[in-house]
C-alpha cells in the first residue's frame, strides 16, 4: 500500500493537510448528526425535535486519524425566526471556530424536504459571507436510507425533484454527497466526503475560504476567552458590516421568488 493511505472500517481513508468543515443548514435537517457521522463520535447532541436542538456553535475533531479533520456545527441559521443578534453572535463564533477559513461549507438538506428558504439560501449565504462563498459548497444530502428504503437513487431524486433544487446544486458546481446517518459504521461514506472537498479544494487552488469580514472578524477574535459573546473588541466599522450583511440575508432568505409576469390581452 503506498504511503499515506490506510484502509479504515473496509474502506481507503487518504491522509492530508487539515480540513476545515463548517455546516450550515435549517433546523432539524440533520446537520449535528452529519457532524457525528464525520467525527466518529456523538460529538454533537442530535434529536428529533420541533424546536431548534443545537443552539451555539461547536467545534469538534476527528480523532485517532492521520488526518486533522475540525468540524464546526451551527444552529440553524437558514431559519428566518432567528433574531439578527443571534445570527451575529453564532457567526462571529462560527468563524472563530473556523480560523483561518473553513475549507468548505456543507449546506445540509435533508433527503425528502425542500422549504422555501432553502430555495434562496445559496443568495443569501452569498451575502452573508461574501460573493465566493459558493465556490466554498458542498450540498450534503442527509437521510440517505430514505432512498435505499424507496428502492431509488440519489440521481432519479433529483431528476424528479424541484427545479429550484437543481438551481440550487448548479450555483454549487454540482458538488453534492449523500450520508445515511444511521449507519454508523459506513466509514467509507466519510471517506468519500473527504474526497470530493480535497478535489474542491484543488480546484480553489488549495485554499480555503475567507473574505475581508471574516478576516477583521477573525484578527479581533483569535482570544479564546472572547468566544461567550465576542463582540467587544471588533470594529464599529466591522460589526455595522456584519449587520448590514445580516439583514440582507434574512431578507433575502425570506423574500417570495417573483411570479411570473402577468400575460396582459391589449386587444381591448
Ligand atoms: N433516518 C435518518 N435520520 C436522520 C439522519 N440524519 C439525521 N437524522 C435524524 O434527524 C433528527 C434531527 O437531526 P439533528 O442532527 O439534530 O438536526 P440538526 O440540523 O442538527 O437540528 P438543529 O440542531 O435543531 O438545527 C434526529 O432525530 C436525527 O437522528 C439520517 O441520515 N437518517
Ligand atoms: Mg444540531
């Protein structure tokens, strides 16, 4: 076997430089379970529930690999409920746990469900955290046993799903995965994850994400001590940035797409 390339659980997992994951998704779409399944453990509480189960960001570590792989997991900042304090305070946290940029952001939709604030949310990502950020994008599929339990593929799902789902996946270079969280021993669906953010990152010339905000945001908040709040210490300048940048968001999250033009007879 060549060097750096060793077989876990039945499967080829490759050694490498550190990546750096953050998630991002509604409420209850799976994301602290899509964290667990990369990180091997129960990491991240993970529940059935009406309300939102993970309410600050954490971070969490593979451990017992060749490789450094971070995971940060978020509440679910795709809901338009949160408050704009709220959002500013787990995104101020979430690039700190972050820094100095995640390699890619794992936009998790659940297998079966399409709301209509996830139909605007590569737009409003893309003015919360900068126009790049969906070169940054991997849209990981949770539920994935809701296909193997329907006898159909991810591919025949998204042939007949919503065209605005195909959008969505289009403005994300078609980069996609599938997970079956509860199957916990299927390492090699991680492996495969890891793949294709290494294939990402070629592509972005080996770097990770990071724009202006994110770095003034990150040089203010490199102190670990700052991570309750966190917002003392950053610009007037930087947080009316962010802000402005969080309003624009959630208005874009929740504005309605246009209906089609009305056909007007001017025979009249
Ligand atoms: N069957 C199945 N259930 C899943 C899968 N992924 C997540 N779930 C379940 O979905 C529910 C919600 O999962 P969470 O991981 O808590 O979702 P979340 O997005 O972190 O939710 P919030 O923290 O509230 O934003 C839990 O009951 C999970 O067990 C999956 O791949 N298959
Ligand atoms: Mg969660």
């Amino acid at each position: 076997m060549s060097q750096g390339i060793r077989p876990v659980g039945g499967c080829v997992f490759f050694a490498g430089p550190p990546v750096r994951i953050v998630m991002i998704g509604k409420t209850g779409v799976g994301k602290s379970a899509v964290g667990n399944t990369i990180v091997n453990k129960k990491a991240f509480i993970s529940l059935e529930s009406p309300e939102s189960v993970t309410a600050h960001c954490r971070h969490a570590q593979l451990e017992g690999e060749k490789r450094e792989v971070h995971v940060v997991d978020t509440p679910g900042i795709l809901d338009t409920s949160k408050s704009v304090e709220v959002v500013k305070k787990e995104i101020i946290k979430c690039i700190q746990m972050s820094t100095p940029g995640p390699h890619v952001f794992l936009l998790v939709l659940q297998i079966g469900r399409f709301t209509k604030e996830e139909e605007n949310c590569v737009d409003a990502l893309e003015k919360l955290f900068g126009p790049e950020m969906s070169k940054y994008m991997i849209v990981l599929f949770s539920h994935g046993d809701k296909l193997t339990q329907q006898g159909t593929t991810i591919f025949d799902y998204l042939r007949s799903g919503h065209p605005k789902l195909t959008e969505l996946l289009n403005r994300c270079g078609n980069r996609f995965h599938v997970f079956n969280n509860k199957d916990k021993k299927n390492r090699k669906q991680v492996a495969e994850l890891i793949k294709k953010i290494d294939e990402m990152v070629a592509a972005n010339r080996a770097s990770y994400y990071s724009d202006d905000m994110f770095e003034a945001v990150d040089r203010t908040q490199r102190q670990p001590d700052k991570l309750p709040d966190g917002t003392e210490d950053l610009n007037v300048n930087v947080l009316s940035e962010l802000l402005q940048r969080i309003i624009q968001f959630q208005a874009t999250l929740s504005a309605t797409t246009p209906a089609p033009a009305a056909v007007y007879d001017n025979k009249t």
